[in-house]
C-alpha cells in the first residue's frame, strides 16, 4: 500500500535545467525555451495509506503537474514528493496515472491498450485475458476488446483509460478527470464503480476533477487548491464517502456548498450568488467539517473509512477481484 507526500513543493515550468533540487525530467516540449511558469507554490500535503483525496481547483492552478510528480514523471524545482517515504525518481510499478489525456495507442486494440500494462509487467497471457475482461466489464465495455480506440466515442475511450488502469494491481492510483467526457447517467455508475473498488480494494488514490459533486462522493478528504500558481488553500474532511444513501444525504449537499464556497473565497470571490447552492441548500450544523489551511494537511492518517470497514466485511469472497 502506499502514502504519499508532498513536502514544500514548488514547480516551476521552465525553469533552467539543473537549477534546485529537481531538474524536470518532462518539462514539456520548448518548455526551456519558454518564460518560467511557477506552476506549484509550497505545497503540503500528506496522503495517508489508502485515502482518497479529491483535488480540486481553478484550470491552470496545477493539479495535473501535482499528479505527474506523483507518477514520478516530473520532479519539483524545490521540495520533495514521497511515495512510501521515498523520493519519486522515476516511475514506479505500483502507481497507475490515468492522464488527462487518456494516453491510449491508437493503433492497438481496446484489449491491446488495457493489456499493456500487464504486458509490461509480464503478467502471463491467461491472467492478462482474465483482468482485461474483468475490467472492461467493470467499465461496461464488456466484449469491445476487438475495437480500435478511433471507433469509440470519447466516454468509451475515456472508459478504456480507467479499465486500463484497474487491470493494473496498483496501490497508488492517479486519476486526472477521469470521466469529464462522460454523460451525467454513466459517470454516475462509474463513480460507484470507482468507489466501490477503493472500498474493496484499500488502494490509495488521488481524483483531479472540476466537479464539486464528484469530489464530494468520492474523495475521503477533499483538497481546494489557489489559482495558479497553486497551493492548498483548504481541505475538507469527508467522513461520510461511501456510506449508504451518501450521494442524496442533507450532509452530501451541505458539503457540497461548503466546498464550492471555498473554491470561490480561494479565487477571490467572497459573495456566493443564493443559487449557486447546489442541490437542497444549506443545513444546520456543519456535518461536513471543513479544516484551514494547514490543519489536517499535515501527516494526518486519515486513509480509509467506517464504510470500507463494513464493506470489506460485506465483500469477503466477492468476485470483483
Ligand atoms: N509543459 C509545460 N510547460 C510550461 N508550462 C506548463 C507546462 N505544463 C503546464 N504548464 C503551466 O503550469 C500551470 C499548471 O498547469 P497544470 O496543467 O498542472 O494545471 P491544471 O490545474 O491541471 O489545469 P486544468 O484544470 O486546466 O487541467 C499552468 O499555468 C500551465 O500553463
Ligand atoms: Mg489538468
């Protein structure tokens, strides 16, 4: 299983090579021709084994480079992120990145595409068949293995990404907008897929999406990011995540608000429009518990939940998995 930690890092795109601690091992093409681009600015953030956090915040503020530090596939200017305690030098074997882009071969099968990380990992072919179908199911992509990624609409290949991903045993999994291209009804059922596999599966995982509701239900705690150049601005503690009936609770809702609140303090905008509330406005009390800056950020064990507890039991002998 694994933690992860982001220790005082800041980024900046552009920067000289071989300036501070960490050179960009992908900077991204001309990026050292271009002005320098602080991306990061001081970020901490712990992530405990097994949490899932939802990383939210304005376009440009820095969450996919967050994920691709994460993935080891950039290394910050100044600060260090720790996957288990490690530095992150280079890929590693257990994290699983799904990009923004989805990074499918055009030129493979949908079974070839999810496949590939197996292959790579030399999984034998009766076990890579077995986790491919497995996944696409998952997915509801159920015998599209013999399709080719351009026959897809952009929600299957989005789909494909993500069945990609769960055929991987991954520990940390790194999602980047994963179902933005999904209509409202699907990404709703894969929402609970994406739940219920965490609950089942006790892996780590990390959700960037633009969606307020999608960061409530599915992340254990929820990270409000500055604009750019980002930072942690709040983050929010989501103990009900995956408790019965959670998606239309009065607490879901009030979350719901808080957060969105948050996001437009973190922007700058202090005065909330009445119906900018989302679903049934405001409750009393404060269910949702929100933390400052700072407080519950740092190191707090926070992975896992009552609900995966009682799942887990629930689900002993399922054939999920
Ligand atoms: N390869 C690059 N070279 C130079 N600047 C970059 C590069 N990649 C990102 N940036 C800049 O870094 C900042 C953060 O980019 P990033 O893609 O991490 O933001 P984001 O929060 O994921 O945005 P979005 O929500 O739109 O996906 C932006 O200002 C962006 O222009
Ligand atoms: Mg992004």
């Amino acid at each position: 299983m694994a933690t992860l930690r982001y220790a005082h890092v800041s980024h900046e795109y552009g920067a000289p090579a071989g300036t501070g601690r960490g050179a960009a091992r992908h900077s991204g093409e001309g990026a050292a021709r271009t002005a320098p681009s602080l991306a990061l600015s001081d970020v901490d953030l712990s992530i405990a084994d097994g949490e899932s956090v939802a990383l939210i915040g304005p376009s440009g503020c820095g969450k996919s480079t967050m994920l691709l530090m994460a993935a080891g596939l950039l290394r910050p200017t100044s600060g260090e992120v720790l996957v288990d305690g490690a530095p992150q030098a280079g890929p590693r074997r257990q994290t699983s990145l799904i990009l923004q882009n989805l990074g499918l071969l055009p030129w493979k099968t949908v079974r070839d595409n999810v496949e590939l990380g197996l292959r790579l990992r030399k999984v034998g072919a009766h076990e890579r068949r077995e986790r491919c179908d497995r996944a696409l199911e998952g997915v509801g992509l159920a015998g599209m293995g013999s399709k080719y990624p351009a026959e897809l609409s952009g929600g299957m290949r989005q789909r494909v990404a993500l069945a990609r991903s769960l055929a991987l045993d991954c520990d940390l999994l790194l999602m980047d907008e994963p179902l933005s291209a999904l209509d409202e009804l699907l990404r709703e059922q894969i929402q609970d897929m994406l739940l219920d596999l965490w609950v089942r599966r006790g892996h780590t995982q990390v959700i960037v999406t633009h969606s307020i509701e999608e960061g409530v239900f599915l992340g254990r705690r929820i990270v409000v990011m500055t604009p750019s150049p980002g930072r942690v601005f709040r983050t929010f503690d989501n103990p009900g995540v995956g408790t019965d009936g959670w998606r239309a609770s009065r607490g879901f809702f009030e979350l719901a608000r808080r957060v969105r609140e948050s996001l437009a303090q973190a922007r700058g905008e202090r005065d909330i429009p009445a119906g900018d509330v989302t679903g049934n406005g405001a409750a009393d009390g404060d269910p949702a518990g929100g933390s400052a800056v700072g407080e519950g950020a740092d190191g707090r064990a926070t992975g896992g939940c009552e609900a995966r507890g009682r799942a887990k039991e629930a689900e002993d002998g399922s054939t999920h998995r």
